[in-house]
C-alpha cells in the first residue's frame, strides 16, 4: 500500500505521519527503520524538516503471517479494496495461538486473499467467542486497521435467552471483573469496571426470550456475563449458563453479531450491514 501527501505547511516528518495521514505511532516506528518513508523521492527520518509543497510517500508491505493460509467456505458479506466483513460460524477460533495454528478464520481469510490475488493482511476490527457466531469486520492492512479502531462502531447482537427479562427494553449497568486466577471467566463484582449493556426484547415464546443487544462498553464476556446476572443466561452458554439453560440442547451459545454500522474510513460512506446469521426459537407461541 502507498500513501501520498502533499505538505501544505512546515514540520517535522512525524507530525504529518501522525496528524495529516493518521498512522498510528506503533506503526510510524516499525516502518520508520527501513525505506518506507519517503520525502520527494527520497528516504527520510521522523525528525526530517517538511516543507510547503514536498511530496510524502508511504510504502507499507504486510508481513507474512506465522500461520498457514487455508482453502475453505467464507462467507463474505461486504468487500472493497480497504475493508472486508465476513460472517464467522460459531465453534471457529478468530486467531491461530500457540496450541493450535489451523482451522481458524484468520487461516480462511489469508486463504481467500491468496486465491483472489490481494496482498493483504488479517486484522480484525470486531472479535468474537469461539462459539459467538456473525459479523466480523477487518481492515486489509494496519494502516486501514488503525483507522477502524478511532472510528465509532454500533453493534447489535441477536440473542436467545431463557426466561424473560424484567422490561421488554432497557439498561443493563452492572460493572465486571476477571474472576481470581487461574479463571479466565468474568463476574459482576462492585469492583469491576463499568460495563452497560442496553437490549430490546423482539420475542418470546415457550419460556425462552430472544434479544436485540447493544453493548455500550466493550468488555471480555460482558453479553454473556450480563445476561446470566439477570438470571436470564444465553441458551447453550457452557460458562455462563445454568442447568436449566443447557437441557434445552442446542449445541452452543445462541448469541449472534448480527449488525454493524459505521463511518467508512477511507470513503466517508456510512456502512450499515447485517448478518446473514440469526438465532431463532420454536414458533408454537405468540410474539410480542
């Protein structure tokens, strides 16, 4: 990828790196060692002084991944030469680790950019459980990826979830915690951080709720973790759920991404897409 900028004013190189063309300083200092920052043709320092009219050229390669790139079905919803959305199955890891370097949806998306020719990257926006299943937003490139993450992303998630809570739309606020170690779970604690979550109820029937939710603050598990605080958890949740959750035999979580909308970074355009995913419940009762 290349980057151009015209200086319209004088400073130092870093400035217009970080300001004008809006790299993020991770990325300034990895490229800033090798030939990739360029002031009218020739290679520069951060501290170069620009002036008026120098042209700035950034020359970015992305670094071949770890892992192996892996031919298999991926369902894209969305592509342009800067941003892909894929809809991940649930029982998918997001990223190779150390135990497993196969099988996950960054060896698919390296795959299909190998088979249609792109040299890019995977750099997820949006990140899901193993068994959440929808949407999931990348960025080709670090450069495009930096952009996405200061860009305000709504997303709503459909899930299915055993009872009823008490209002058919309203707030959630109830701060999380990481449980002692060695848990790797999360729990409302009064020393948690802040962590709301506003949710609309689209259905109900045969003891079982099906949710719109928006989560307000990021935190790891928050959907889950507070909907299982309502003492209303998501049917199939093996960490979260109860009993009574997990007899109803679906064979994992009913927790969908089901939309994102966002500002484009590159185009300005205002994105609004949805899952082709969705959870549903038996249809013998009433909705409301």
């Amino acid at each position: 990828m290349e980057l151009k900028h015209i200086a319209q004013r004088e400073g130092r190189l870093s400035s217009f790196l970080l300001g004008e063309m809006k790299l993020s300083l991770g990325l300034m200092n990895k490229l800033k060692w090798g030939d990739s920052l360029q002031v009218n043709g020739q290679s520069q320092r951060t501290n170069y002084a620009v002036r008026p009219g120098d042209e700035i050229r950034v020359l970015m390669d992305e670094e071949t991944p770890d892992y192996p790139a892996e031919d298999g079905f991926l369902q894209v919803l969305y592509e342009d030469d800067h941003i892909l959305v894929v809809d991940k199955p649930a029982g998918m890891l997001i990223h190779p680790s150390r135990s497993r370097n196969t099988g996950t949806l960054a060896n698919l998306v390296l795959g299909y950019y190998r088979r249609t020719g792109q040299n890019s990257a995977f750099h997820p926006l949006t990140r899901l459980d193993r068994d959440t299943f929808g949407l999931v937003l990348l960025g080709k490139n670090a450069y495009v990826h930096n952009l996405l993450q200061q860009t305000a992303v709504k997303k709503c998630y459909h899930a299915l979830i055993l009872g009823t809570l008490p209002q058919e739309q309203g707030t959630i606020d109830a701060p999380i915690a990481r449980r002692p170690l060695p848990s790797l779970l999360r729990e409302v604690r009064a020393d948690g951080k802040p962590s709301v979550t506003e949710y609309r109820c689209l259905a109900y029937r045969n003891g079982v709720s099906k949710l719109a939710l928006y989560p307000v603050t990021g935190r790891t598990h928050q959907l889950r973790v507070h909907c299982a605080y309502m003492g209303c958890p998501i049917l199939g949740d093996p960490q979260y759920g109860n009993e009574a959750s997990l007899a109803l035999g679906y064979p994992h979580q009913q927790l969908c991404a089901k939309e994102l909308t966002f500002t484009h970074p590159i185009t300005g355009e205002e994105m609004h897409i949805q899952s082709a995913m969705e959870v549903s419940i038996p249809s013998t009762s009433s909705t409301r």
